[in-house]
C-alpha cells in the first residue's frame, strides 16, 4: 500500500526539530500528496512544546498553504491535549485528540506522563503516592474525556505505556490493565473518532510495537473501529519511519484498510495492494 498522506506532524512551531518548510519538502519527497502539521496546542504550563499562539501559528500555516500549491495540498491541524483546549478549534481542518499529562490535584502541577522515565516516576510516587495503576486509570479517564471533544482523530491511544516495556511500573498482560484499557477503548469509539496507528516510539526504539497494543487494536477491529497511519514525526528525515510497522500491525489485527486524508476527507486504501 503506497502512503499518500499523513496528518500527525511537527515542527519548529512547537517542539519538532525541523522548520514547517523542511517537513512539507519531505513529504513531496516523499511522493505525498497530502500532509497535515499538526503542532501542539498552546499549553501555559509548558511554552517550549507548545505553539507560542493560535493566530500565529494558523497565519503561517496559511502562508504556507499558498506557497506549496501544485506541490501537495497542506492540512492545518492542531494536535489538542484534553489539558491545553483550543480557543478556536472550528478554524482548524483536523484535531487530534490526546492526553500527555497528569494533573496534581492539590497543586494544579501538570506533569508529563510520556515526556521522560523521571517524569513518569514523579507521576506515580507524588501524584498517585506510588500506585501506579490508579494513574493508568486516571491516565484512560482522561482519554475518554479527550475523545468527547469529537477530535476527527484520536492520538496513541496507549501512551502511558511508552516507557513500560517489559512491564516496568505496571503489568500490561493483568486483567486489571486491560480491563481499564478496552473500556476506555469502547468508550472513546462511540465519539466517531479515528484511531492513529502510531510508530513513533516505536521507531525509536522506545517500544517493540506501534500505539495501540495488539490486543487493543483487534478489538478495535471487531468493533468496527477504523484506523490511520502516523509517525509521529518531529525531524523531516524521519517522516515516513515506521509506517510499515504500523502497516503490519492492522494487518495483524484482521484489518482490511487503512483510512489516509486525501483532498480533505478520509480515504481507505486496501491493506491487500
């Protein structure tokens, strides 16, 4: 199946390592026909991974859109964490709903839960004093009440698990984990909400397998759910890294396509071609 698009990308703009034109030229490189930036939200608590601003960035986006025409058709989306919301999400083309944080009760502190293992430590001893499955419960709660915003897309739906290979701060074969993790699932299909195939740990050697697990992205498959493609990526070198690993794995699932944004809608390109 030949990638023709993908909607889950970064750049300069928030805390990608190439500027927006880098990312546009390797996706023309790269045969697409469609991209999409999807820079993170703007998040007070934390201004180095977020966009400095709403306006600015969607004028640059505009800006951009005009000058890659004949070359790809470019998507302005917003990738919007559940704890930094859009002032204005009807100007976008697409969002991608998704958690990155916990939120400290007592403080207001938001902390990351993917962005480092010290600060998934700090997570669960100091905002869950040590019980590491009540934050993957706070982490599913906080997942469905992203996908009730209806995001036309749904970001690594497991990230909590980026740094839990090998089950280091939780069991993700007990009962108990993926009880909580297909009840989030069952619950955030029902917004309608695309799930992304996500390689980007992967790629990088963080897991041995794409955002969702397999056994999340089966049932999502019995239960008619549909899926996308996306890397992730944050440095244009890297914008395709993956994707075949992602390909594999809604075909291990029983997954007979794969939805990719073309000409401002989803498509589905057959998994058999």
């Amino acid at each position: 199946m030949k990638i023709l698009s993908t909607l889950h990308n970064h750049c300069t703009m928030c805390d990608g390592r190439s500027s927006p034109e880098e990312m546009i030229s390797a996706a023309a490189a790269a045969g697409f026909t469609d991209f999409g930036m999807s820079c993170h939200g703007y998040a007070p608590f934390d201004p180095a991974y977020s966009i400095p601003g709403e306006e600015e960035y969607l004028t640059a986006m505009a800006g951009l859109r005009n000058a890659c025409s004949g070359r790809l058709r470019l998507y302005t989306g917003i990738e919007e964490d559940l704890f930094a919301p859009s002032a204005m999400p009807e100007r976008y083309d697409y969002r991608i709903g998704d958690v990155h944080y916990a939120r400290d009760r007592s403080t207001g502190e938001f902390v990351p839960v993917d962005g480092s293992v010290e600060d998934l430590l700090h997570v669960i001893r100091s905002l869950f004093h040590g019980n590491a499955m009540d934050m993957v419960r706070d982490y599913y709660a906080n997942m469905v009440t992203a996908s009730e915003k209806r995001p036309l897309v749904l970001g690594h739906f497991d990230l909590i698990t980026k740094y839990n290979e090998r089950g280091r701060f939780f069991d993700e074969d007990s009962d108990e984990y993926r009880d909580l993790a297909l009840q989030a699932l069952e619950a955030c299909l029902a917004s309608g909400a695309v799930f992304e195939i996500n390689s980007g740990a992967a790629a990088k050697g963080l897991r041995s397998v794409p955002y969702p697990a397999p056994f999340l992205l089966r049932r999502l498959r019995e239960l008619g759910g549909s899926v996308t493609l996306s890397a992730d990526c944050h440095y244009a070198p890297y914008l395709t890294a993956g994707l075949d690993l992602g390909v594999q794995s809604a075909r291990d699932a029983g997954f007979d396509e794969i939805l990719q944004f073309i000409d401002g809608r989803f498509v589905p390109f057959s998994l058999c071609d």
